[in-house]
C-alpha cells in the first residue's frame, strides 16, 4: 500500500509539473525533405526522451531551461542540437544527413587480405559476459505502441460490406488494430522481472499476434539466443553470440565519429541458406566492444517464422551512466500476407527514467511478473494526449476516435439486442463439429450446447443412443461465476435411462478456488482416464467392427473443493459416492461385415476369441465411497494480475504433482478398501537452443493397499486404439490397448517428445515453404504382472495437422506399428 501511495504522490507531482512545462515538438526528414520514421530522441547526460512517429514527428514536454538534444538513427548521422526552453510550447525541426563513414580501415584490412570486423567482432563476444551481468538491476518506465494495418484487399473482395466492416479505403487500407501501454518495468538478476501496467489502450481486433508487456520487446542480443515471442517455434543465432562466427560472415563497412565514440559499422550476413539468423548491420561502440545499435531482419526465404513474412528490428542504446547502456528504442515492423490479404505494422518501445541498481524492499519480487492496474483500461483520451511519448499520426487519432464511438455504440441496448439476435442465430454446419453458443446482451448469462457428433452415438452395450448434453454459464461479477452442466443419455437397445447435473461455482480467480459438485446416473467408461470419443467410437464400431470402448452403470454423487494456498501450491481434494453394475453387449449393428473381424465383449479382460455376446463375470455389484486428492507444486511459478484475477505462466521447472485415492469400507455401505498414492513430474516446450523443444512426463506409483477394489478402481492409462490420436498431451501412448495394462499394483510410466520445429526440414526447398514440424519420441510403461511396454514414433506436424509413424513392443515381441494421424477433433 505504501509503495502505491507513493506511486500516487508521484504522478501528482508529474501533473503539478507538467503545468510548468512547454512542449516542444517538430519534424524529421532527411536532406531531400523526405520524412524519417522513429527516430530516436533524448536528452543528453539524461535518460529522458522519445521517438518520432512513422511520419517523422516527434513531441515531448520539458521545463525551462537549455538542453543537448540527441537525434538518433539507424542509416543516419546522429546530430545534436541545443534548443532553449523559455516557457512556451516550440517547433523546432531536424535535417538529418546520411551517415558517413570513413573506409580507411576497411581498404586497410582488404589490403591484408583479412577483415577487421572479425577482430571487432571476436572483441565484442570477449566482453558479452560483462555487458550482460554490468547492470545487476535497473528500473525504467516504458511506453509501447502497436499497430496493426491492412495494407490491400484482393480485389475481387473490396466491396461495401468488406470496405465498412474493416474500416477501409477504396484501395483495401486500413488500421485494423492499435495499442499502447505505460509501465513501470523492474529487473533485477538473474531473471526477476516486476511489472506494474499503469495505463493500457486498444482499438479494433487484434488479428494475430501482440506484444504489451516491456517483458516482449526486451530484445537483448547479448544473449546466444534471441527469441520472437510468438513468431517462432525456436530461437535465432544472436550475431554476437559466443558461437556466432560459426554461423555468420561479418564484414566491416566503415568507421565514425558518433558523440565522441568511435563507432563500426558491421554486416552480417548467415555463412549458411537457411537457419534461424539475422541479416542486416550492427553497430559497436570501439574500444569499449559494446553494442551502439541494430538494424537487423528476418525472413522467410531464410528463416522459418509463424504469421508473418519479414520481421526488422531495430534498437537504440544509450550510456545511463559512464560505465552502463541501456535501449533507450526498440522497434519491430513486420509485413505478411495470407489469402492475397496484405498486412503490415509495427511495435515501438521507448525506456525512459532509467534508475540503475536500484534498491528493492524485501519481498518485492515474488513471481508476479505483471500487475495491470485496476485503473489502467479506464484511461480518457485526454490522458493519453498528455502522456503518451509518440504523437498519433492524424490517421491514426482519427482511427481511435472513430473506434471510441463505435464502442460507445456497441453499449447501447439497440445494438446490443441486434447483436444478441445475430450471434445467437444457429449455425447448423457449426453445431455438427463444434456445438452452439448462446448469450444475452450483457454476457452475464451463456448456453452452450455440445456438438451432434458427440450428441448421437452408437456402440455395441447400448446401440444407438442420445446423449444431450448441455452447459449454462451465469457470471455473478467478475470474480464469482457458476457453471451448470446437465445431460441425459439413453440407449435404444439396453434401454437404459442416464441423467446427471455437473456444477462448479468459481469464487476466487485470484486462488484458482472453486467448489464443484456433480451427481445422478450415467453409462461409464472402464477406464477413467479416457480411451475414445462417443464420436470416434461411434465411426471404429460401424465401419470397422472395433467396439473399443467397454462400458459399466453408475448412480454416483461427488462434491469437492481446489485452491491455490500459495504461489505455485494448488491443493484439491474431493470425496464422491458411487453404485456401480456390470453391463453386457446388447447391439451388434455394422455397415458390413469385415472377414476375420467380429465384435468383442464389453469385459475387457475376457480372453480372445470370447464371443460379443459374453455375459462373463468382471465385478459384482458394488459401492464406493472414495476420498481423492492431489497437491500440485509449480517451482518458480510467474503470474499475471490482472483485474479479474491471477494468470499463471509457465514456469521453466518441472512441475511435481502428487496424487492420493483412498477406498473406505464399510460407510453407507462401502465395499472397496484401499489406498492408492502417485507422483508425476512433468514439463512442457522445453527450449533447446537452435533445435526446437522438448517436452516430457514421468509418472509412477501404485497401491499401497489394495484389499478389495473393483476393475473400475485400478489405475488407468491414456492408451490409443485406431488410426485417429490425440497428441496434444503428452502422457498420452500411440498404440497401448486402453485396458490391457490397467493395474492393481504398482506401475512406472515415462514419455519424452521433441519437437524439432521445422530445424531440419529447413534445409530440403520444399518442405521448408511447407513449413513443417519434425516430431521424434517414446512412451514407456511397466506395470504389475505386465511385460514392459515402449513405442518409438516419428511425425511430422502443421497447425492442427499431425501424422505419425510408430513401432512398439510388449516385452521383446514387435506387437504394433503404423501411422497415427490428427486434425483437430478429438
């Protein structure tokens, strides 16, 4: 709180001051006259300043007095011009020249057959480790602008309705979306990051990609690695990276004189086709062996990258002391094109009020790595023009007034119910694969209806059957909500009748608490961990005569509650109340009939060859009354706050999750009685350098007690039975039968998955424009009474789009290999 009401002092104290302040304001360009974009623009001995817009005008607020102003580009020599402030809002504009260098150097170490930008180059990388570690902590405020442009339309889709919908002129332009954040933005090392969003605007649909944290835009390529959040699946090769020389070619272009530093200007180009690397030029500051700037892009004819086709960035650095630089810019311009849609944009950063080793309190840095102020979305035009560092173009002000007014439209009750009337409209197509959504004008209140191929099924324990299934949303406010699942399921050839009400009320968002109950009767699988989908087992038993699935009875009731006790400590427990029943094959309808292949019956343990009519004992009938719980610890847990609640990150440590179930005998009529404990560590998209990411999942355990439980009870494996898989898990098996493996004792099982993200096909001309994902792993499994399982798969990967090839073996016997594929439905 206190820290907040000085916060509060602050920024009244910035108000008070900026009524004595003038604002001074001008246009760039270049000796032509012709504009230049995002200069950079600060004081000097300050770390005060700003950028110019795309259209080369720049503004910012100073008080009375005289000032060195330091104009700043890439491709331009930096000038510096004393201007006096007397009280009074000035224009004062800026030719800039091209930047000269002098080519002495370079004639010189062409002459010896040699080039001095690998002796530059080689000093640099000596000192990467310093640059890195100089600053142990630093605390800046920064400002980021976004925006996003439809830059052309095919022509034979500029019409009326795409024109006003998108806001476009007559030749397909427009700004689809813009952005722009304040925040005050705290480091400290090795990697704690503290981020508290004072102010954030947007306007229009964000289409694809975005960056709003100062966290996206520190582009530091001191680092080996640079990563694009977002735009690529790996890293790239940072230019000065120890193992830089091993992947580009520097060449030195010439020398200068920039603000009494003696500055080089290097080309790099990569020594191979293709491959995550940058092109373009660098600046290194001589003698001292640092970065001065970067003008460096990427794209696709060299490198893969995800939405867009060429991405440039460009940086700025500026000494915050005599021995520390810090970015004083950065900026990414992009340009792509998808279906003849033509786009483009940029995100710009400015830092300024940098403090350098500064001393934080105790518990200042605790994982929440961004805190969007209550008041951060509510901000008036008015602020934003008093505030923000880069001026809006006029298309762009007139881009934000036109979207305000739409937005105030949209809260009218005429729009509103039109809105309502139209979006609530059904699509038929849609709700085969995907369901139907509803909701009422204020959102307070949804219904969403799961799709026909999960509505209508079939299967050989009760034939053709419904299974409605429905769930009502009602948002109390923005921290409570409850949610209402009902559903009925009955079977036309067992007529069975099954209905049951699922609920969960959300009360905490900040804790991840909620209470959740659900109870009535319903057709179970055997195996609770799941095997195939009403809507693909419905398509193996019809058209192959694979019935995979086996199913029991159950009139059930469970109640239980979770919450986050700590950062990274999620504790859930719950005990339920089960009648179960043995259940038979009552339909044995198919297409056609398939030579050497017939039906098999519902008791997954019955020996091959048992006809589909088998009525074989697997358990009596029975109760269970079971205590379940498990404890989830995620190290080093990052998070957002947000006004409605707590966002967790993934964290780069495993996660441990520990897992109980005990059986009690002999309450309301219990009949099971065991204990059973186990423990998963898992963790997902591991990076590994150049090469794409890994991701894994080791579990085990087993009964410490298994006295008397049913098949029901044992523990269960996510196995995978028929051409279609889910891979979008990664304890999941590519060809372990669903019940096979199922165990009352104890069991071991492990899974590793890379991802090469596209680092090999790189390289064969056309599976690189595919822009294909190479995918290698193994599963693994042993349990009690079982021989040892594994499977060995490779795949290849697009969007939703995966086909993989794989081999297994029970024991030393080959017992499966094939393809396995996946397009999105599960």
């Amino acid at each position: 709180m206190r820290r907040y009401i000085l916060l509060l002092i602050a920024v009244l104290c910035a108000i008070t001051a900026s009524a004595q302040q003038a604002l001074l304001s001008g246009k760039i360009t270049d000796k032509n006259g012709a504009v230049i974009p995002f200069v950079s623009i600060y004081i000097r001995n300050s770390t005060y300043g700003t950028t110019a817009n795309e259209n080369g005008i720049y503004q910012f607020k100073l008080a009375p007095g005289t000032y060195k102003i330091i104009y700043r580009s890439v491709g331009y020599t930096e000038k510096i011009e004393e201007v006096t402030i007397a009280g009074q809002d000035q224009q004062h504009n800026v030719q800039m020249a091209d930047e000269q260098f002098n080519t002495d150097r370079v004639s010189e170490s062409y002459r010896k057959n040699r080039d001095a930008a690998d002796t530059i180059i080689k000093q640099v990388i000596k000192k990467r480790r310093y640059y890195m570690e100089e600053a142990t902590s630093f605390s800046c405020a920064v400002y980021i602008k976004g925006v996003q442009r439809l830059l052309s339309v095919p022509k034979s889709m500029i019409g009326q309705e795409v024109q006003k919908t998108l806001d476009l002129d007559s030749n397909g332009r427009g700004i689809l979306y813009q952005s722009e954040s304040l925040s005050e933005y705290n480091f400290q090392k090795p990697n704690k990051i503290r981020e508290i969003t004072i102010a954030n605007r947007m306007a229009g649909q964000n289409t694809a990609f975005g960056y709003k944290k100062a966290s996206d835009l520190q582009a530091n390529f001191y680092e080996n690695v640079f990563t694009i959040p977002g735009l690529a699946s790996r890293g790239f090769v940072s230019p000065i990276a120890s193992y830089g020389p091993q992947f580009y070619n520097y060449k030195l272009l010439g020398t200068s004189v920039e603000n009494g530093h003696t500055i080089d200007k290097i080309h790099i180009t990569p020594k191979h086709a293709h491959g995550q690397y940058f092109q373009g030029d660098i600046y290194i500051v001589e003698g001292d062996w640092r970065v001065y700037s970067v003008d460096f892009f990427v794209d696709n004819k060299v490198s893969n990258l995800n939405l867009v086709d060429t991405l440039s960035i460009r940086q700025q650095y500026i000494a915050i002391t005599d021995s520390v630089w810090m970015p004083a810019s950065t900026q990414y311009n992009f340009k792509g094109a998808v279906l003849g849609f033509k786009f483009g944009g940029y995100y710009a950063a400015v830092y300024n009020n940098y403090k350098i080793n500064p001393t934080f309190p105790d518990g200042f840095f605790t994982g929440e790595i961004l805190k969007v102020d209550t008041v951060a979305n509510t901000k008036k035009p008015n602020y934003w023009a008093e505030t923000r560092p880069i001026p809006l173009t006029a298309f762009e002000e007139r881009d934000y007034k036109k979207k305000d007014a739409i937005a105030e439209y949209q809260k009218t009750d005429k729009y509103l119910d039109s809105l309502q009337h139209h979006k609530n409209h059904i699509n038929y197509p849609g709700y085969l694969i995907f369901g139907y959504a509803a909701s009422n004008k204020s959102k307070r209140d949804s219904l969403y209806i799961f799709p026909f191929i999960q509505t209508f099924y079939y299967n050989t324990v009760e034939g053709f059957g419904i299974n409605a299934k429905a769930s009502y949303i009602r948002t109390i406010d923005d921290f409570h909500s409850l949610t209402i699942t009902p559903a009925v399921r009955y079977g036309f050839s067992n007529k069975i009748f099954s209905a049951n009400v699922a609920g969960e009320y959300l009360n905490d968002p900040f804790h991840a608490a909620k209470f959740y109950a659900d109870f009535g009767s319903d057709v179970l699988d055997l195996n609770n961990v799941g095997t195939r989908s009403l809507y693909f087992n419905t398509l193996s038993t019809l058209l192959s005569e694979n019935n995979y699935v086996k199913y029991y009875r159950s009139h059930y009731g469970d109640f239980g509650y979770q919450r986050e006790v700590a950062n990274g400590v999620l504790l859930k427990g719950g005990l339920s109340y089960s009648s179960r029943s043995q259940l038979y094959n009552t339909s044995f309808s198919k297409f056609k009939d398939i030579k050497g292949r017939e039906f098999t019956s519902n008791n997954p343990l019955a020996p091959p060859g048992t006809p589909p009519d088998d009525h074989s004992f697997l358990f009596p009938d029975n109760q269970a009354l079971v205590f379940n719980a498990s404890a989830l610890f995620t190290f080093d847990q990052r998070y957002e706050t947000r006004p409605t609640g707590k966002f967790n990150l993934k964290s780069k440590y495993p996660m441990l999750k520990v897992n109980y179930r005990k059986g009690f005998k002999n309450i309301l009529g219990s009949d099971v009685d065991y204990d059973f404990a186990s423990v998963d560590i898992s963790q997902d998209q591991i990076q590994v350098g150049l090469s794409g990411y890994s991701s894994f999942k080791i579990s085990g355990g087993g009964f410490i007690n298994n006295n008397k439980l049913y098949y029901m009870d044992y523990n269960h494996f996510l196995g995978n039975q028929g051409t279609t898989f889910d891979p979008t898990y990664v304890g999941s098996f590519h060809f372990l039968p669903f019940y096979t493996y199922s165990t009352n004792g104890a069991f071991l099982e492990a899974h590793y998955q890379h991802n090469f993200a596209g680092s090999l096909f790189n390289h064969i001309p056309l599976l690189r424009k595919a822009k294909l994902e190479e995918i290698i792993g193994a599963n693994y499994l042993t349990t009690k009474n079982n021989r040892n399982y594994r499977e060995f798969y490779i795949g290849v990967q697009r969007l939703i789009f995966r086909v993989d090839y794989g081999i297994s073996y029970a024991g030393d016997k080959k017992y499966l290999q094939g393809f396995r594929i996946f397009y999105g439905i599960r």
